[in-house]
C-alpha cells in the first residue's frame, strides 16, 4: 500500500468514526528522545509555525508533544509525517507518529 493510499485510508476511517476532517481538529505530534536538548532544538526549529509545545519526562527519555489546531488534508498529514521524520534525524531524536482529536 502506498503512503497515499495509506493516509487517505486513515482520513475514511476517521470519517468512518465521526471526525469531520474537513474541519478544524487538533493534531499532535510525538517525538522521543533520552536527550532533553535535542528536543528543545525540534522546539526550536518549530518556532513560528503556531505549535504549542510540551516536554515531559517518561521514565528513562523525554516525550515532546507539539499540537496544533489545524485542517489537514490526508495529503498534507503524508508531507507533515514525511517532515517530521526529516526533522526527527535532524534533530537525533524518534518521531513516533501522531493522534488527533476534535
């Protein structure tokens, strides 16, 4: 399956479950690292793009949370993963994906 398919499956299932993703929804983005400042330098980077940012300790790492009140489109959630993976190497730390909520 590719990404395309993958996402715009994921966009009829939340449909599916009552989301409305044409709408405003708000995302959240993870990223992992056991490295404090690593996160801080994907907060950094982030700086003027609307995030509102939260680290937290998770037992032996941090979790940085960046949400973000947003209509997305599936095709712009694939460049937003594609992005965040780059920025995760970047960075040396793990995205690990995303939820959304309403």
């Amino acid at each position: 399956m590719s990404n395309k398919n993958h996402f715009q499956e994921v966009f009829h299932k939340l449909e599916k479950n009552g989301f409305e993703t044409k709408s405003i929804l708000t995302w959240s983005f993870f990223f992992y690292s056991k490295s404090k400042p690593n996160l801080q330098q994907v907060i950094a980077e982030l700086n003027g793009f609307d995030y509102f940012t939260e680290i937290s300790k998770i037992e032996d790492e941090f979790r940085l949370i960046a949400t973000k009140s947003e209509i997305l489109t599936y095709e712009k959630l694939e460049k937003r993963n594609k992005a965040f993976s780059e920025l995760g190497e970047f960075c040396d730390v793990k995205f690990d994906g995303w939820e959304v909520s309403k």
